[in-house]
C-alpha cells in the first residue's frame, strides 16, 4: 500500500471519527477484525514504555506487519527530501530495508550515501552493495561529530523514547543540513501502530527541536510533517 493511501486512510480515522466513537468498544472490535490481539498488545506497549525491556520492544516491532508498500514516505516527501540534500555525504538514520538510500543514489549517484539502523539484514547489503551500512542505534550513533554534509531520519522519531537524545546525535554527526520527517497525527487509545509521540500539527513537533537555528524550514506534506536545518 502506497504511503498516499495510508494517509488518506488516516485522515478518516483521525479527523472524520469523532473522538469518542475512535475510542469506543466497536471500534476496537473493528480493528481487533483485521490485527487481531496485537492491537490490545500494542495499547497495553505504549502504556509500559517507560519499563519496557529491549527484548519487549524488539518483539513487538518483530510481529508488525509492512503497512507501507516499500516506504513510509510519499512521493511528495521523497521529491522535497532530494531538493534539500547539500553536500557530497549522507546519511539515512532508520535506513530500513535501504529504499530511500537507493531512490536517492539512482537520482544523485555522485553521492556517498551510508544508512544505519540498529539492525541490518543481510539481504540489505547484497541489494544495494554501492551503499555502506552501519549498524548502530540512534541514540548513539556510531559516527564521529559532523560526519555528514546531511543527515535524513524519516519516520523514526515518533517511535523513540528518549527523543532528545536521538535529535542531539542527529545534530551532532550533522556538518551541514538535518532534514526529519515525521507523520502528522493524533493519539488515540489504541492504534495499529506502536508510535510513542504524536504531533498533530507542524508547530507540535517543533516544539521538540530548541534550540532551533534561524534556517529551518517546516511545513505539512500531505499527513506527515517535514523539517529542515542548516548548521552554518
């Protein structure tokens, strides 16, 4: 399923239902038709998270089902995200399966381009053996301070619980442009995914990002929220 798709799925549950019949009893046994139990299991994930252990939070990530049909990012965030990169070095923090390393190599291959997640499969490397890919977590990202002429973390934020210090690594390997992407959405009590942070509109996530330099830019790209830096 295309990202465009999701989203417009998402606008239906997140602003057409009203918010007392979203979190009422039928609603649940609607989406307990399609996700089964593990929508109970990620209501009662998102309640625990400040206890959760590694091995609970890898589990749960392990059974959710690919939603997206190759990338959360719709093909508007993808031409805006290419517009944006600076320099000759990127990297992708949350590369994934490494689609969005790969959509921009094709489209800029004069690139160096690294991607890093706190895991990556086999089958990543032997797809796209042009790329380097690091392992490592976000909250401590295995990359010496400004690294990178720009740093991509799309679509991860909202599942970190400690978000400050996974923007104060982003910035610190950042030498030039930091771009995030994020969805926008609302919090419900229970969902089909295990977000932690939830920003329904652009200035509620960037209240999250102080200090914030004077070259930013933030704007809404259908329901997902864009943002962008320049460290001079």
């Amino acid at each position: 399923m295309k990202r465009e798709t999701t989203n417009a799925i998402r606008t239906v549950l997140e602003e057409v239902i009203p918010p007392f019949i979203r979190d009422s009893g039928p609603m649940r046994w609607l989406f307990r038709r399609h996700w089964g139990t593990l929508v109970d299991d990620i209501e009662r994930f998102r309640e625990r998270i400040p206890f959760v252990t590694a091995d609970e939070y890898r589990e749960i990530y392990e059974r959710l089902p690919r939603v997206q049909h190759e990338t959360d990012n719709s093909a508007a965030c993808l031409d805006r995200i290419l517009s944006e990169i600076r320099g000759a070095t990127v990297l992708d923090v949350g590369c994934g399966t490494g689609y969005l390393v790969d959509w921009i190599k094709h489209r800029r291959p004069e690139l160096d381009i690294t991607g890093t997640d706190f895991i990556i499969e086999d089958g990543t490397r032997t797809r796209h053996p042009e790329i380097s890919f690091v392992e490592g977590p976000i909250e401590a990202l295995p990359f010496a301070d400004g690294s990178f002429d720009t740093v991509i973390c799309t679509h991860v934020l909202e599942h970190i619980l400690d978000f400050r210090q996974a923007l104060s690594e982003l910035r610190r390997v950042t030498r030039g442009t930091l771009i995030l992407v994020v969805p926008q959405e609302r919090e419900y009590r229970f969902t089909f995914n295990p977000h932690l942070h939830f920003f329904p509109y652009p200035h509620s996530f960037l209240r999250w990002l102080p200090p914030i330099p004077e070259d930013h830019a933030i704007e809404s790209i259908g329901r997902d929220i864009f943002y962008r830096e320049r460290i001079a």
